[in-house]
C-alpha cells in the first residue's frame, strides 16, 4: 500500500515536497516501465522532453504528442498507487491534466533551470502538483531534480529568459528570491517517486554521466480549480507563460468535478478507452471507500 504517514503530509505541506520512499507494486509499475523504454527508444534524437505520452497518436493533433505505448502509462497515472498519495494532499476530488516524460540521455541531458510549475500551469486557482516517476536510478550523478524546501509560501515568482541554448526551458528564477544551496535531491530508485506542489521552486543538473535519467511526471490539480483553455490563446503574461492547453484532454481521476467551468469533452477525439480506464478508477475508488465506512 502507498499511503502516507500523517507526518509525511505535514512534511509535503511545510517543505511545499515529498520523497516518500514509497515504491509502486510490480503490478502497477512494470507495464509502465515497459511502455517507457519503447516510447524512449521511438524518441532517441529528440529532446529530453517527450510530451503527452498518455494518449495515442491523433489525426489532427501535433505530431510530437502521443505514442501507440500510451495505456500502460496511463493506467499508473490513474491507479490507487499513485492516487493514494495524491489524495491525501491534494484532496478527494481529483482532475488529471498532462503527463510527460524527461529521458536525459547519459552525457547529454540538458540543465532543466529553477523554475515553479505554477508558471506553465493554467489553472486557476493554482491549486496543484506533480508526481515524478522514477524509471531508472536517479541520483546526483546523473542530473537528479532538486527541490528547494519552503520555496513554495510566498506564491509565484517572477521568471526570466534565460536566452541560454544548452537548457532545456528558456525561464529561470532570480537567485534573490531562494538560496539554491538549501536545495534537497530527490535520489529515487525506479517505482519510487516524489510529489511536489505547483509552487515550489525545482530545477535539476546536466546528467554528466554514462547513465539515462528517465522519469514519468504526471500532473493533477484539484476539481475545484479552472482549466483554462484559453491561456494559450492570450499567450501568457508575465507571471504565466503560453500553455498548450486548448487541445489536450482532462479527466477526473477522484471523485467529481467541482468547477463548472472546467471543459471535460474537449480534445478527448480517440481517447474513449483512456475515459473508460479513468472512469472505472473512480467508480471502484468509490465502492472501495463504502466498503470501508
């Protein structure tokens, strides 16, 4: 079972992030990883970021999005293993929004910069986080990512172009706003993963080793918050850079949706398994949770 203790949560709510040394079942984890390293090995040459890796690949939508490995993947978003934990923090009523993979090959995977998800994330209220799934060992030698503890109580910080070509985002945070030496790595071993709020400022190192630093990250956001699909079409500000958020599919993964706002048929063209997969999840959490009462 991957619960946590009622002192990690505290912990995820005082450091704004969680390394719970919690490891996902076989049952869960290892189609996962499969479809991971076929989705790698489609994608070598390509940058480290591979997007929108839970859904198949579409007429009409971009051709870096999507993959035919796609359902092992998103089967895991949507399982009690990750959701467990998720829940806890994040509340009973659940909306997952993106995931994507970061394979930082050995000796080449780029510097991700410090930055807070916050500025890419178009909901409103920010009301979020992210699980980073490890694929492989994941550790300093190898580009891990570094969390800065309490980074995430003062709410979003301004970002700048860094105009830098070996990073693999073009936006870093001002070191007067935090102290980069306060920052924790997350050295995961694979099915473990770590949790961290939308606010709380990360970034991590080149991988300047012979190894590949691969992990799956999955983003959800309370139901009570607004997707705003028409972020992308304001073309950000300057707190909240262009999402590409008016094509891509939602779903509630706990509970029910909260915000009536929230646009949950949209982009979901050739996913009707991903929404059966999502909906059966919250129907048997449901019936697990009247069992137990």
């Amino acid at each position: 079972m991957t619960r946590l203790t009622e002192a990690q949560v505290q912990a995820y709510r005082r450091d704004g992030f969680l390394l719970p040394r919690l490891t996902i079942p076989p049952e869960d984890f290892e189609p996962a990883r499969a479809a991971a390293e076929k989705i790698i090995a489609d994608n070598v040459g390509k940058p480290d970021l591979i997007r929108q890796v839970i859904v198949p690949k579409r007429p009409g939508f971009p051709a870096d999005e999507g993959n035919p490995f796609h359902e092992p993947l998103f089967r895991l978003a949507v399982s009690a293993a990750v959701l467990d934990p998720v829940e806890q923090v994040l509340g009973p009523d659940i909306i997952m929004f993106t995931a994507f993979m970061i394979a930082k090959p050995g000796g080449a995977g780029a510097e991700v910069p410090w930055h807070q998800d916050g500025h890419y994330s178009p909901h409103r209220p920010l009301d979020g986080l992210s699980v980073w799934i490890a694929l492989d060992d994941v550790d300093t030698g190898n580009g891990c990512v570094r969390f800065v503890p309490g980074s995430h109580v003062n709410g979003l910080i301004p970002h700048y172009k860094e105009g830098r070509k070996d990073i693999s985002t073009n936006h870093n945070i001002d070191r007067r706003y935090f102290d980069p030496d306060n920052a924790v790595d997350a050295i995961l071993k694979p099915g473990q993963f770590s949790m961290h709020g939308i606010y709380t400022i990360h970034g991590s190192n080149p991988n300047s080793s012979n190894r590949r630093r691969a992990g799956f990250v999955i983003d959800y956001m309370s139901a009570k918050s607004h997707y705003d699909r028409g972020a992308e079409e304001k073309g950000g500000t300057e707190e909240r850079a262009a999402a590409a958020t008016t094509r891509w599919p939602i779903w509630v993964v706990r509970g029910r949706n909260r915000n009536p706002l929230n646009d949950l048929e949209r982009g979901h063209e050739g996913v009707e398994h991903l929404d059966r997969i999502a909906a059966e999840a919250v129907e048997r959490h449901e019936r697990e949770k009247m069992a137990a009462a």
